[in-house]
C-alpha cells in the first residue's frame, strides 16, 4: 500500500530526475518511489549492520528488520567481513 507523501527536492535534482525519466521513458513518479525505496532498503541494511555490531540485536532480528532471508544477511555481514 502506497501512502502520498510530499517531499522539497534541489531544482538540480528535479531537472535530472525529469531528463533521466524522458530518456528512460519512465514515469517520473515511478522512478522517484524507486530511488526512494532503494535508499530506505539500504538504509535499513545499514541500521541493522550497526544494531548486529553493537550486539543490540541476533542475525535473525536485523534480517526480520530488513525483510530478508536469513541467509542473505549472513551474505551482507560476510560482503563486510563481520561474522
């Protein structure tokens, strides 16, 4: 489920974004909620790095939080040399 949200973007960004979707023939709306999901999953990834780190969480919890399988976060702390 989609929520509307409104965000303020540089005028330099915005000029890239509607170029960038013109010369991909994507619509411009579909190509911000990509960026912006994609940054949200890197971001949780990331939250759930530190959280392992600093031992506040189990290999399960941080996947639980990123949404993904068990192993594939295993992958993300073996890419880090963390486990």
């Amino acid at each position: 489920m989609s929520n509307p949200t409104t965000i303020r973007l540089y005028d330099e960004d915005i000029v890239f974004l509607t170029d960038y979707s013109q010369q991909e023939k994507i619509e411009k709306t579909k190509l911000m909620k990509e960026i912006l999901h994609d940054g949200i999953k890197k971001l949780k990834i990331e939250t759930a790095l530190k959280e392992y780190q600093q031992g506040s969480k189990t290999i399960r919890e941080c996947a639980e939080l990123c949404r993904i399988d068990y192993r594939d976060f295993l992958n993300e702390l073996a890419q880090r040399n963390m486990v």
